[in-house]
C-alpha cells in the first residue's frame, strides 16, 4: 500500500512539474526586439536598427519573399518607406529615402575562406615494399 501511495505522489509530482513547464516561453520564438516596435508587431519607423532580416524564400515560381521584422515582404513590395529591391539567399537589400540598407540573415558571422595545404607527395603510388 505504502508503494501504491508513493507512486501515486510521484506521478501527481510529475504532471505538475510538467504542466509548470509547458507555461514557459517558447524557445525557438525570436527574441521581442526583432518583431518590432508597437502592439500590432509592426515596424513603426525606418531606421536600420529595427529592421532585422529572419528568413528568405526563394520560390521556383512566383516572387521571391523576405520576413523582415515579423512582416513578410515580397520583392519590390513596401516595409515602411523602403522598398525591397534585391533578395538573395543571405541578403536583403532595401531603397528608402535615406539609401540603400543592407540587411544579412547572419550579420554577426564573419566567414572565411579555409585554405588547406597541398597533398604532400610521398614516393611512388602503387604496392608498398612491406605488403606481401
């Protein structure tokens, strides 16, 4: 009976501790700062900080689309006063009044260029002396 009543206070345990957990927030949401300013997620002004490139797609057909700031935007469509002129895989590009603003989907990656060395040339290919 003793373990009847145990199990029974682990499981009450269990589902509490798992029902706290579900009120948590959800990890793979982006950051408040990147959706914007404002109750309705919409970018309010255009300065270049609030603008933040978070996903491209780059249909076969149809216009290619960028989600600038939780606002989907298709080329040549309108975010605030800018107009999205060029998308690529990891760039968009937008014209407002105060020029061109260039947006990265992963601005804080610097990438380079890994240079390997040459394959030394050890001999002659073929059979090995030591193999039979």
């Amino acid at each position: 009976m003793a373990g009847a009543v145990k199990n029974v206070a682990s499981l009450a345990l269990c589902l509490v501790v798992g029902m706290a957990w579900a009120q948590t927030a959800d990890p793979t949401r982006p950051p408040a700062g990147w959706l914007g300013g404002g109750e309705s997620g919409a970018v309010t002004t255009s300065t270049e900080t609030e603008f933040r490139l978070q996903s491209v797609m780059l249909p076969q057909r149809g216009k290619p689309i960028a989600l600038i700031g939780g606002q989907t935007v298709a080329l040549g469509g309108k975010l605030g006063d800018a107009t999205l002129v060029r998308l690529t895989e990891k760039e968009a590009v937008l014209q407002g009044p105060d020029g061109l603003t260039h947006l990265y989907l992963t601005p804080e990656v610097n990438k380079q260029m890994i240079v390997t060395p040459k394959a030394r040339k050890t001999g002659k290919s073929g059979q090995l002396k030591d193999s039979p």
